[in-house]
C-alpha cells in the first residue's frame, strides 16, 4: 500500500512538473499588465489596454488606430 501510494505521487510530481502553461514567464522574464485581459511580455510596453509594442519602438495613433512606430517619428 505504501509503494503505491509512494508510486502515484512520484508519478503526480513528475506530470505535475512537466507541464508548464504556455502564458507562464520563463524564468528572469516578467508580463507587464496593461488591463485585466492583456499582458506584454519582456521586451514589450502597454500602449493602451489593447495594445503592446516592442521596447524599440513608441506607440503613435494615426486616425486614432494604435500603432507601432520607429522611436524616430
């Protein structure tokens, strides 16, 4: 009894450890929240709580539709 018990949870750890779900950071990453239903991963920034854009370029709003654009502009 003890063996099948040491056994089941042997193999709960092992399956339990394995699957990681596919919005979990990797680890030294983190999400920067932006609304209660979008998150940007690292290397990206909220625009609105819509919209991320990568850290090298700014948010612009042409015709109010969110955009990414070169930092330049």
């Amino acid at each position: 009894m003890l063996k099948t018990f040491l056994l089941i949870s042997l193999i709960a750890y092992v399956v339990g450890s394995s699957v990681v779900p596919e919005d979990t950071s990797v680890i030294g990453q983190w999400k920067v929240f932006c609304s209660e239903k979008l998150y940007c991963s690292d290397g990206f920034h909220c625009c609105d709580a819509s919209h991320c854009c990568p850290n090298h370029q700014s948010c612009c709003w042409p015709k109010s539709d969110t955009r990414c654009c070169d930092r330049s502009i």
